[in-house]
C-alpha cells in the first residue's frame, strides 16, 4: 500500500515536531549514535535476586511461580510419560481425549497409540477443538512463564481457542529472565528473531471485570497444564 | 468523547449521592492497593526498577524521533505498515481506510485507551462498520453506551447485578429464567457470544502497551486472552497507539514489563504477555494477513516540550488511581475526559486544554500517593501544579479565585497585616461562635459547613502563643 500524500505530510512532522520540542537537529550524528548504541548493547535490568542467586534451581521456581498464577505443572522424565500424562489430565478435567497439534518435530513424535479411543488432530486450531498442544521455546523462571513462537511447529491459535492448552516446556529450556529467553531468540533465530506471533502465557485466561472477583476462563483457555519434559 | 470535564464539581456531587457506584467502589481500588504493596514485597528489586524504568524512559524521550523512525523501519522490514496521524481525525480516517480497503463489516477490537481518545467506535460505527468491544469490561460498557472508568478495569464502577441486568436486556435470545448469579455465569454468557464475533470478524484492532524498535514488534499485555483471539483470528490485524509507546530493545521491554502488572493488578505477570511483529509468514497457518500500526501524535509532541515531559513515560498502570482518594471517592466518569485520576488530571489537559479540563489539576488534595507509587516516578502532584499555574497565568483560574488568590498575596507580603487580621478574626470568631464553639454555617465557606460544622479558634494565634511562651522561658531563666 502507497503512502497517500498527507499521511507522508503527518509523518514528517510529527517528526520535525518531536525535534522542535527536543531541541535537537536531523541526522544529528551524536543523538544517532546514542541511539545506536543502545539498540547495540542491550543493556539490562539487575536480574531478581529470586532467580540470580547462586545455586537457584531455576525448574523449580518456573514451578512454583506457575503454579501461584494456577496453572497445573507435570515434571515427566521424557516422551514416553508424556500422552499418560495428558490422558490422566483429559480425563480428570472430564474433557474429551482428543487434540490438536501443529508440526513441531518432538509434539509430533509423542505416540499416543497405547491410550484407547484417543484421537489427535493437526494445524491450526478449529472453533470447536477442545484441547491444543504446543511446545515451548523457552521457560522463564522468574514468572513462570512459557515463551512460545507462532508458526507451522506450534499455531497460535491452539493456545487461544481451545478450552484446554497443553505446553511442553523443555527442561534443559529453562531460562532464568524474560532477557534470557530474548537472547535465545536472537542466537538461534538470526537478525530477524520475532516470528509474527510470540506469546508470554503465564496461566490460563481469566477477568476480574465483573464485580472484581477473579473468574478463569475468560475468553482464552478455562485450564492450562505445563509438562516439563526432561528428555530435551 | 465529548469532554465534561469542566462539570467535574457537579460530576462529583451527583458521584457521591449515587449508591450504586459507591457500592462498585468500596473496596475495589483498594483491593488493587493492596495486591501492588504483595507484589511489591515479593520483588524486593522493585523500588530499583522504578529508577531504571524512569531513566529508560527519560533516554527514549530523548531520542524519541531516532527510535519513531528505527521503529517504522523495522515494522516495514517485518512486512507491515506504519501510518502516522497528527490528531484524533487523522487517526480515524487511516484506520476506516484500511477497513474499506479490507472488505470489512465486522471489527473486533481489544481494549485500547488510545482508541477512546480518538472517537474511533463511533468514527467506524457512522461508516456502516460493525465494531464489537473483546475485553469483557469493554464489552459491557459498549452495550451500557459508556466509557471506560478506570484504564485498566474500565468497569470498576459497576456492580455485579448492573451486569446481570444488562445481559439480561441486551441477550434477549437466551432463556429468561437462565441463571446469572455468579461471575462465572455472567463471564461464560459473553464468551459464548463473543466467540462467534471473534470467529467471523474481518479486522482486528488492538492497543499497545509497548512498541519495540529494535524489532518492530507491538506488545500487548492482558488476562483475558481477547486481544489474541481479536489479532489472530481477524484478516487484519491493526495497532491504534501512540507515539509515546516506543522503547529501545526487548530488553528495556523486560524492565517494564516486570513493574507494569505488579503496579496495575499486583500479578507478578499477566496471563498473557504478546508480542506481534508483520502479518503471518510464509508457511504460517494462521494469524493475520495485514498488520498495520496506527502511530497518534495529538498534542504528545507538545507536551514533550514543555515542562509537561515526565508524564510522557507514563505506562497506564492506574496505580495512581487507585492510590488517589479524590478518585475512591467519585470514581473515573467524574473527571469528564477520557483518563481518569492524578493520570488525567496531568494527560487531560494537555489533550482538550486547560480551559476545559481546569477543574482536575485543582481537583486534588495534593497528599502525593500517585508520586509515591507511580513505577515511572512521575511528579504527579508538581505537573498539577504547573497546570495550576498555567491556569492562572492564562486567566483561565475563576474570578473568586483569582481575586481570593490576592487578597491573600497582598496580605503574606505584609506581616503586621497579617498578624493583626489574624488576631482581629480569631477573636471575633471564637467570641460569635458563642458557647458551642463552632460555626453551623458561614459565609464562603458553605463547601464546609454544608456538611460539618466548622470549629472556631480558640481565640489567640499561634504567633501570639509563641510569643507567650518565649517570655515566660526568659523570666523563668531569669528567675533562675
Ligand atoms: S502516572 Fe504512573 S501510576 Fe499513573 S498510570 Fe501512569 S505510570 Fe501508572
């Protein structure tokens, strides 16, 4: 789409204005420096002690921290635990056994066969799916928090749509700060690290608009399960 | 919104008489307060942040322009579109554009204070557009046709049978004996509804709390789950925002991050934090086609060059509000304008003039909870009092005022004067007050007496007392 002439006209002076206001000059080579320089180093927030301590165990406050924004959390050994697991969930939940999942390599690689009558389902969420799984790319312990990147691997829809959102979380993937998970992202996703989507989830939808009392399930999932896995 | 704010005394006493929303209030800013202070004790780094959040900030005002531009070079290389509007007209016109351009009849759209700012439901609705408010709170104010109260609980002010009552009339479909009476069965009926609009709407409006320059991403923070249905589901996805939303890298985001939902709701995190960068990618099976950002300026550039700048770094906690007593009291629709509070007492303004908006910097009893929490450290209470003095100054202050303003100048700058008036009407007042000692009604000062009594002084003043007090010390030392 071309830029129509007067939204050019608006752009340039907001600009011109925001310099009027600063004092400062176009192309002024130390302004753009000090911004470049910035943009370059990154620099940091003090990570929370809660996590930067020496000899935290970083699994087990993303857990802990979870668990207080009351989602359920599963530690399981590896891939062979996992489809036990969600089928003991499912069924606990009175939900169906039935999910959909995208192409990540590892969700796609969970053989589901041994649990009768369990159906699942591929691509991007449909209105009347009742569970989604996703994988992870990271866990941030500092929250209890699950970072996840949109695309064919893990749709974003599976995490919105859906009654139930199932996420693997890799155990080796658990990072200590949101600035951790960020670094991970740039060393293995290149210049270019934000897929369209990237989703901090930290627990299951909820509202507290109505009388200020806490609901969940509000327009997101009613439920929320993590299985840590510790084979990757 | 066509601004009241210049009723804000008559506002406020139709607030104060009004039951229901007393009853919506008790207790509910305060139990945010109370959530802040849990969360602020479990990050024990939180009054650091504060500082490191207020500087990050006071850098990227800095260099706003160098990173405006970064920012729209990185949405572009990230295939979306970057659209610049001067003022709220602008702003709407960009946005019912793409929509036209889009095909589109049916809008969702996430909360967006921004948005409010702009007029833009009604912009939209009066080109033949459907737009369906996401976020439940919103929802409910739409089909009640009121604004937001609170820029973060935007219907703080009602009650849970207020809702009932309004489902009740509005989803007149659904069976009448239904139960409503818990939350959860009022949240479940609009997620019902909600779910079929998320599912056939065309465009996808949402707000954004941040704007990242180093990779063009827009982020949005909620619990609710709306805005990712809104963005996900629709074809286009478009960020109504302003200029001021911009920081640096991910990382400045994470700092923020961290003081934005301890400060609001004291969460340690949102349910969901998301951050969208362009439109889907090749190969992605879902997310929108178009992604647009609608950038407003609306007197953001004005501010910055004035000695209103601070309030720029402003991350719409509503820690301020909720922490104000002039607020607790009357609640968000008395202050007249789109942001409520010691917020909107600084923002309002500077977006609809002081000659409107006159009333809120003076409403306030200058106590300095909003500075004492506010994440950004903005001096709320000093910008008030810039806005006071520009009133002033402009003429804009009421005549009475003006005119009590200085007669009590006249008289500071004279001590004897002062003195003696000061001795001369104590007297006189304790002596008419007669044996009660307290006035049930007096002249310019009925905001008082209409409610309480007034009690007289005691007949010396304290410089009298003083005075008193030195002499009989020297004659007791003498004496010594
Ligand atoms: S002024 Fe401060 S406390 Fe108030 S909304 Fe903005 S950041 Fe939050």
């Amino acid at each position: 789409m071309s830029l129509p002439g007067g939204a050019r006209a608006s752009r340039d002076s907001i600009l011109s204005k925001i310099r009027a206001s600063l004092g400062a000059t176009p192309n002024d080579p130390a302004r753009l420096a000090a911004a470049e320089k910035r943009l370059m180093a990154k620099p940091r927030a003090a990570a929370p002690q809660r996590v930067a301590a020496s000899g935290t165990d970083l699994v087990a406050r993303f857990t802990e921290e979870l668990q207080r924004q009351l989602a359920t959390v599963v530690a399981t050994a590896g891939a062979g635990d996992i489809p036990a697991v969600i089928a003991g969930y499912l069924r606990a939940n009175n939900q169906p056994l039935r999910l959909r999942h995208g192409n990540d390599p590892y969700i796609s690689s969970l053989d589901f066969a041994g649990i009768p009558d369990f159906e699942t389902l591929k691509g991007r969420a449909a209105p009347d799916d009742s569970t989604g799984l996703s994988a992870a790319f990271a866990g941030i312990a500092e929250t209890g928090t699950m970072a996840l990147t949109s695309g064919a691997d893990n749709p974003v829809t599976l995490g919105f749509l859906p009654d139930t959102h199932i996420i693997v979380v890799p155990r080796s993937r658990i990072v200590a700060t949101y600035e951790d998970a960020f670094a991970l992202l740039r060393q293995e996703r290149g210049p270019t690290p934000m897929p369209r989507t990237l989703n901090l989830i930290s627990g299951p939808s909820r509202t507290a608009d109505i009388g200020g009392r806490i609901v969940i399930g509000a327009h997101g999932p009613r439920r929320l399960l993590a299985i840590v896995t510790g084979d990757l | 919104m066509q601004p009241t704010a210049h009723d804000f005394k008559s506002n406020a006493r139709a607030a104060l008489g009004d039951k229901q929303l007393q009853d919506a209030l008790s207790g509910l800013p305060g139990g945010l307060v109370a959530q802040r202070a849990a969360a602020r004790a479990r990050l024990p780094e939180f009054d650091g942040l504060r500082d490191y959040g207020r500087d990050l900030r006071n850098h990227t005002l800095e260099h706003l322009d160098v990173y405006l531009e970064r920012y729209e070079t990185a949405v572009k290389g990230a295939g979306g579109h970057v659209h610049w509007a001067a003022n709220g007209d602008e702003a709407c016109a960009a946005i019912l554009r793409i929509c036209q351009d889009a095909g589109a009849r049916l809008v969702t759209k996430g909360k967006s204070m921004v948005s409010e700012e702009i007029g833009l439901n009604a912009r939209l609705e009066g080109a033949g557009l459907e737009v369906v408010e996401t976020d439940l709170g919103e929802y409910i104010l739409q089909i009640r046709h009121e604004t937001p109260s609170h820029i973060i609980a935007p219907a703080i002010h009602l009650t849970q049978g207020q809702v009932e009552a309004d489902f009740r009339r509005e989803h007149a479909h659904l069976p009448a004996g239904r139960r409503l009476v818990d939350p959860a069965e009022l949240v479940d009926e609009a997620r019902q509804i909600l779910r079929e609009k998320f599912i056939e709407a065309d465009v996808g409006i949402t707000g954004a709390n941040f704007l990242i320059a180093e990779t063009g991403s827009s982020i949005i923070v909620t619990n609710e789950g709306n805005g990712d249905l809104t963005q996900s589901l629709a074809r286009v996805h478009i960020v109504i925002t302003s200029i001021d939303k911009v920081v640096p890298t991910l990382d400045d985001a994470s700092a923020l991050l961290r003081l934005l939902a301890r400060s609001a709701t004291g969460q340690e995190i949102t349910s969901y934090t998301t951050f969208s960068t362009g439109p889907r990618r090749d190969g992605d099976p879902d997310g929108p086609e178009a992604y647009h950002v609608v950038l407003l300026d609306n007197g953001r550039t004005e501010l910055l060059g004035s000695e209103f700048r601070e309030v720029l770094r402003c991350i719409r906690c509503g820690a301020c509000m909720n922490h104000c007593p002039v607020y607790n009291a009357v609640g968000g629709h008395a202050y007249g304008w789109v942001y409520p509070g010691p917020i909107g007492a600084v923002l309002n303004p500077g977006f609809i003039g002081i000659k409107e908006a006159g009333n809120l910097p003076n409403a306030s009893t200058f106590c300095g909870r909003c500075e004492a929490v506010c994440p950004m450290r903005i001096p709320l209470p000093k910008l008030m009092r810039h806005w006071r003095e520009r009133e002033f100054a402009g003429g804009d202050t009421p005549f009475t005022t003006r005119m009590a303003l200085k007669s009590w100048a006249a008289l500071a700058r004279r001590p004897w004067a002062y003195h003696l008036l000061a001795r001369l009407t104590s007297r006189a007042m304790r002596v008419a007050s007669g044996r009660s000692g307290a006035f049930r009604w007096l002249p310019f000062a009925t905001g008082w007496t209409g409610g309480r009594d007034f009690p007289a002084p005691q007949g010396r003043t304290f410089q009298e007392l003083w005075a008193a007090r030195q002499k009989q010390a020297a004659s007791k030392r003498s004496a010594r």
